[in-house]
C-alpha cells in the first residue's frame, strides 16, 4: 500500500468537505458509533463528527483506525471531542463484530490491492452499513492558463494509471462492484467533485509546487510506475517537456497571471451490511 505524508493528504484534502450534501446517505445525524477506517491526519473523521453531532446528543462517537503511525499522531493532535484515534489494518480490524453502526473509508480503497477483502472486514463490523468515498484519477481535469499543462497532466496521469498497482481509477463503478461482492445490499452512489484552484495571491506551498514542475521531480518521484506504460525514451520526452511547462508556470506566477483549476471526481458509495433490499 502507498503511503503519503500528513502535507500530501492536507494538501490534496483542503475544501473537499466544504459542501457535505454527497453524505446524506450515510444518515450521520442518527448514528451513534462510526469507524472511520485509514483515516490518515482525520480530516473526514472531524466531518463525520461534526454531522453527527447535528442532532445536539453528546453520546456519540467517531473512531479513527489508521496503520501509520506519523498520521495518527498528527490526527490525535487536532483530535476534537467524541473522536480516537487507533492503530489498526484495514484488512484486520481490532473490533469485535458489529461494533459500529456504520464504517467509512475515504481514498482507501483505490490504494489497496484487493478493495472486496477490506469491504468484508468492513461489514464484519458494521452492524448497519458501510461506506466508501473513493476518486476516479483516470477522469481528473485540469484547466491551467498554462496552455499546454492540461495536455501534459492528462499524459502523466493515464501513464500513472496504467502503470499503477491498484485500481487507482476505481470510482463509483469499481466501489459498487466490490460492496456487491463483498455481499452488501442497497448499494447507492453520488456524485461529488473537488475542485482546487491555484491563483494569485499564491502560498509557499503553490510556489513550491511550480518549482518542482521546473525540476521534473514529481514525475522523477513516479518513475517507476510511468515507466512500463511509456518507454524510457516517451518517459523522458514528457519529462522534458513537463520541465518546460513548470518554467512557464513559474514565469506566469512571477507575473502574478497564472490559474490553474483541478477538478477530481470523488463517488460517495453506501451498502446495507443486514435487512432485505428494499424496494
């Protein structure tokens, strides 16, 4: 399983909740216990907390369960009231069946080799329901003022995609896929899309970012898994000319003219662990 830093998950997680209608089906407001399962640096744990606690009963309780150790302590850093946080596989949850009403994973499932397995111990227990937000990497847009940056991010990400070892384009369709064979029942799905922008006035962080465009170091870091799906020869082609579209994102940004906007589709999937289907 890949593993990503406390900054990445920031970074790639800031604003994503900002509209919380795709929970709806989750039914937070009536749960008592949930599971939030490789809940990283916790961001959708304090979510799930939050939408819980709509229904003003202080008895309520989010657990985080995460296998990374540097994660957790940032998560138990900024933990709120009614959440913990606890080292734990996804793959061997240390609960006893049906301890939760509902669990939920974020951006899980797409780094894991056998998503169905994890569904399984998910369902183990869950007494109610489970549910995964997972992203479809193979369907991200990019607009940039930068023109050719979106024809360069389109090539990088289809090599990634292709070259990667788990179904990092899962989406709405593979989650389904999975929850039906795990067993689950009434599996729905919604829509949601996060959208990041990049515009003056920039962070340090997004001037970071456009030198390591300049440099060729994202792609350099992703090598192993561009490499396969391109040959050498088409890798390193692209990351010539991705290094001359960092220069000119970096050339704009000094002009304070640059834009970029970065849409990521995210599927909200929700199945019945018991009861008969409805309908």
């Amino acid at each position: 399983m890949r593993r990503f830093s406390a900054d990445y998950l920031r970074r790639t997680r800031e604003g994503l909740w900002e509209s919380r209608e795709a929970l709806a089906d989750l039914d937070l407001p009536d749960r008592e216990r949930v599971l939030d399962v490789g809940c990283g640096t916790g961001e959708l744990t304090r979510v799930l907390a939050e939408e819980m606690a709509a229904n003003g009963d202080g008895t309520r309780e989010v657990v985080g369960v995460d296998a990374d150790p540097d994660l957790l302590a940032v998560a138990r850093e900024h933990r709120g009231p009614h959440q913990s946080f606890l080292a734990g596989d996804a793959h061997r949850l240390p609960f006893p069946d049906d301890s939760f009403d509902l669990v939920v994973c974020q951006a899980l499932l797409v780094n894991l080799p056998d998503p169905e397995r994890a569904v399984r111990e998910f369902a183990r227990v869950a007494s109610d329901g489970v549910a995964a937000v997972e992203p479809d990497n193979a369907a991200v847009s990019v607009d940039s003022t930068v023109e050719r940056e979106g024809d360069l991010a389109r090539r990088a990400r289809a090599a990634f995609v292709a070259g990667a070892d788990t179904d990092v384009a899962l989406g709405g369709e593979g989650t389904r896929e999975a929850f039906r064979d795990a067993g689950l029942r009434d599996v729905t799905t919604r829509e949601h899309y996060h959208e990041k922008t990049v515009e003056p006035p920039y962070e340090e962080r997004d001037l970071a970012a456009a030198k390591r465009k300049a440099s060729g170091a994202a792609l350099a870091e992703r090598r192993e898994t561009l490499v396969g799906p391109l040959d050498a020869e088409e890798y390193e082609d692209l990351r010539t000319a991705w290094r001359e579209m960092g220069r000119d994102v970096v050339e704009q940004m000094g002009d304070r003219t640059y834009r970029r906007a970065e849409v990521v589709p995210f599927y909200v999937t929700v199945g019945r662990v018991d009861g008969e289907p409805s309908g």
